[in-house]
C-alpha cells in the first residue's frame, strides 16, 4: 500500500513552490532574478528620458523668442506734427549753410542773425554793411554759392543818410540740395 500524505495546511504560494520539485525551483529564482533585471534596466532607462526632457525644456527656455512688444500708444495728429516739425529742423543742413554764409561774407559786412525756415528751404539773413555797394556785392557773392538756389534781397534800412550808422538789410536765401 501506498503511504497517504494528508496535508491540513492551507493552500500558498510559499507552499506550492516549497512542494514543486527542484528543477522549477531553480526555473522560478531564475524568472524572478529577470525580472528584477528588467526592473533595473527599465528604472535607468526612465532617469535618462527624465533627464533628456529636463535638457529639452532648458533649452527651450534658452532660445524662447523674444516677448512681443507692448502695444503702441495711439499717437495724436497734434503730436505728429510737432515730432515732424522737430525732425526737419534737427535735419537742416546747418554746416553747409553757415559755410556758404561765411564764404560770402566780406570785411564791410556784418552779420546779426539767420533764421532758416526749414519747409520752405529759405535762409533769413539779417545783416548791415557800410553803405549799398558792399550790400550788392555780398548780396551777389551770395547767388554764386552753389548751396543756394536764388538770393532775394526783402528790404533795406538807412536811419540817418548822412551820419556813419550801417545799412541794414534782409535777404531771402533758398537753399537746394547740396
């Protein structure tokens, strides 16, 4: 007769594998030994793309563009005209002006004031001689500047015809491109 084995434990994992025989013992640690394998690998293989997406990020942040620029304030019409009225005067030719003024002046001349009016390109020129002629020659050394296009003489001025006080004149000086 056989022996009975009479077993009351209750059925568990610890048991079965305890009551398996030794060949899938050995076959059970190997499977569990890949699998922690497995786990291993898998674990590093996750801190490499976590680490690959925080370098992303930072240099997304790096080369991020540029904010867009706040909206512009509506500009008035007013505003405009005075911003356009100061650019046109920073703009006028002040140098060549003054150049061609000085190239023409002579000893019997002198100069009190130039007033330039920028949108119609004319050069006030105020200034007083001795006496008519040397008013017509600085006046005609004037039109052979080649800064200005046509010298109108406005007016002039004598106070006292006998007495030694200079001629005062204005002329118009308009100007072209240099």
């Amino acid at each position: 007769m056989k022996p009975v084995q009479l077993d009351f434990a209750r059925p568990s994992l610890a048991r079965a594998v305890w009551r398996a025989g030794p060949a899938l013992r050995v076959a059970l640690a190997a499977a569990v030994l890949l699998c922690l394998g497995a786990a291993w690998s898998g674990f590093g293989l996750l801190q490499q793309q976590h680490q690959r997406q925080e370098q992303i990020a930072e240099a997304a942040r790096r080369h991020r563009p540029p904010p867009p620029p706040p909206a512009a304030a509506p500009v008035d019409a007013a505003q405009v005209t005075a911003v356009n009225a100061v650019v046109t005067q920073l703009n006028l030719p002040w140098r060549d002006l003054q150049a061609a003024v000085a190239a023409a002046a002579g000893p019997n001349v002198g100069l009190l004031a130039l007033e330039p009016d920028v949108r119609k390109r004319v050069l006030r020129i105020r200034a007083e001689a001795r006496n008519s002629d040397d008013m017509i020659a600085y006046v005609e050394r004037l039109q052979q500047q080649p800064l200005f296009a046509a010298v109108l003489l406005r007016r002039h001025d004598l106070t006292e015809p006998e007495g030694g006080d200079p001629l005062r004149f204005e002329l118009d000086a308009t100007w072209g491109t240099p």
